[in-house]
C-alpha cells in the first residue's frame, strides 16, 4: 500500500488529476503516473503529460480510505477508485487530443471543476 504522506514544505508541488481528481506530488506523477487513469494516459516518465493532464489550482481535500463504501465517494463520483487524497474541483483544461484517447478507452469524462452538476450525468 502507498502512503499519502506529504513532506512539509512540498505542498506548492502537489497536482490533481484532471480525470479523476487525486491530489499527488509532481514527482509521484513522474514516477508511479496516475493510479486511477494512467492505463490511458501513461503519465509516468512524461512531464508534457502530467502538466497537460494534472493542475495545481485545486480546491478541498478529501481523503477516502474505502472509496466503496463511502458516500463522499458517491458524491463526488470516486467509487471504484483506489484510496487516497482528492481535490473537491479541479480547474483547468484537457487537450482535445487528450480528450479523444479517454473516448476511445470507453471512459466518460466528468470535469471536475464544477461545471457539470450531477443532474447532467
């Protein structure tokens, strides 16, 4: 098992996935990738990747331990996701190419910067 431990004083390198909403290091990104999303977006080893795909401006945390059995999970639509520390929204912006790979691996992107309220899904 991971740890989520963040050293003090490494918070301003801390990114949120812009699918799926994990709040990790930068170098965590370059070294593990996503543990959610990176069967599709392969962002270990790939710096271009992790600033497109990752962003620092995030806002709350939430930290889950049993992602399936938790309502904030539900809430925030993090069920099936492995546990962790996630951001409540996450501003920015996925390339269009970006965009096409996560169609053409069957997932159904959800912004997660507040855009979309649940009556949409």
């Amino acid at each position: 098992m991971t740890t989520a431990f963040v050293a003090p004083g490494s918070h301003r390198m801390l990114r949120a996935c812009l699918i799926c909403s994990i709040v990790q290091t930068q170098s965590r990104f370059f070294n593990n990738g996503c543990p959610n999303c990176e069967s599709f977006l392969e962002l270990a080893g790939n710096t271009d990747s992790i600033q497109d795909c990752t962003s620092q401006v995030f806002e709350g945390l939430i930290t889950m331990s049993d992602p399936g059995q938790s309502w904030v999970a539900k809430w925030q639509r993090l069920e099936g996701y492995v546990p962790g520390v996630y951001a409540v929204k996450v501003q920015g912006i996925l390339p269009d190419d970006v965009l096409q790979t996560i169609e053409g691996a069957g997932i159904r992107y959800v912004p997660r910067d507040g855009s979309n309220s649940t009556d949409d899904l």
